[in-house]
C-alpha cells in the first residue's frame, strides 16, 4: 500500500512541475540586407539634438551598432574605429556626403550610418525621436593631398543649400510609448529579446531607456532596409 501511494505522490509531483516549468523565449524575426553581396557599414557617433544630456552620442551610436550586428549580409565596424579617424581628421560630425566619402574611404567600407536624436525622454512612459542618415561611398580623390585638407574642403559653406542630388538616405520616427501602438510595437519586439520568468518581462523594454533605445534604432534600421535607393545599389 505504501509503495502505491509514493507512486502516485511522485505522479502527482512530476504533472505539478510540468504545469509550473520556466516559460520558454520567443522569436524574432530575422533582419536582411536586400541583395546577395555582403556590405561593410560604419556607425559614426550620434549627433544629440534633444537637449537631453542622458542621450550620450558614443552610448548611442553603440546601441545602434549592436542593432545593426544582426542584420544579416552586413559587417559593421565598431564606433571606436570610426571615432579615431574623426580625431585624425579634426571632426566632431560628418557634415556633408563628401566627408562621408572621406571617411568611408579611409575606413575602406561601402556606407557610413549616422544617427540623430532629436527627442529623447527616458521617463515612464519612455519618448525618443531619432533619424538615420546612411551616407554610401562615393569616388573621391585622396592620392597626395592630406585627408584633413580633404574634408575642410568638403566643409559646407554658410547658408548653403543641400544638393538637389543626393545619395544619402534618411529614415525619421517619433517612438512614444504614451502611444498604444508604439507599446505594441515594443512588447513585440521584446518577444525573444528579454527572459520571460524575469521580475519585468518584456515591460523591461518599456522601463530600461537603453532597451528602448534599441528598439527605436531597430524601428528605423528595418524601414531603412526597405528603401528602394538600397536595393536598387546593390
């Protein structure tokens, strides 16, 4: 008789913890790069428009740069590659596609990304604006005259306009998760991206700003992706 009921204990102690077992991570869907040549892109750091000190623009271009890692067909050089040729160039910003060229050329990669912030709110519930600028290699001319004098050049003047041909390509988003579908957006995003037994769950994307902060740049990364200019260069 004893025997029977430590069978039947064991039985019931065996379908209790099926039912409480740690909940299984989602997925998320894959990013591509469209076309089938790999690409090497760049990230340059961020240029803070907000006002918000918080928004630091290396912590930012390295939250962009994460993102970007996942995209396949793309390698990415790390910021600090890039931040050591602004320093070689006497540059805090990139501020035409001519010094993009530059720099894309001196880094030997096919693109330079650059972000802006122009709202950033890390307060529940979490606000940020941001835009991508992806400045793609051009031919430029650097045998026997020294970068630095290259890129004063390519300086723009006062009060002069932007090219009525341009190469470059933006994608621009406010993210405010006040919004019921920028939380959607977010908690979807979360899925496979966050332990689903933690004390936040995929909330945690709502709450932590750097979480958020990905969730935006991946936002603006897969409607960049989609840009006609993109597939059509490849």
């Amino acid at each position: 008789m004893r025997s029977i009921t430590t069978i039947l204990t064991a039985t019931l102690l065996l379908s209790l913890s099926g039912c409480t077992s740690k909940p299984e991570y989602g997925s998320e869907p894959a990013i591509f790069l469209p076309g089938s040549t790999r690409q090497t892109w760049a990230v340059a750091p961020a240029v803070n428009l907000s006002g918000v000190a918080h928004a630091d623009p290396i912590l930012q271009a390295d939250l962009l740069y994460s993102q970007l890692q996942q995209t396949a067909g793309l390698n990415v050089i790390p910021v600090n590659r890039v931040v050591e040729v602004f320093a070689a160039l006497r540059i805090e910003q990139v501020q035409s596609e001519e010094q993009a060229a530059i720099i894309c050329q001196m880094l030997g990669c096919d693109a330079l990304l650059v972000a802006t912030i122009s709202a950033y709110d890390p307060y529940d519930p979490p606000k940020m604006g941001a835009s991508l600028h992806l400045f793609r290699k051009t031919n430029v001319r650097t045998s026997g005259v020294d970068p630095r004098e290259l890129v004063r050049r390519a300086s723009p003047k006062p009060n002069e306009s932007t090219p009525a041909r341009s190469s470059f390509l933006q994608v621009v988003g406010m993210f405010d998760a006040a919004n019921g579908s920028t939380r959607a957006q977010a908690l979807l995003y979360a899925q496979g991206r966050n332990d689903p037994a933690g004390p936040y769950g995929a909330k945690g994307y709502l709450i932590e700003m750097d979480r958020y902060s990905g969730f935006v740049y991946h936002s603006l990364i897969e409607e960049l992706l989609l840009k006609p200019a993109l597939a059509d260069a490849r």
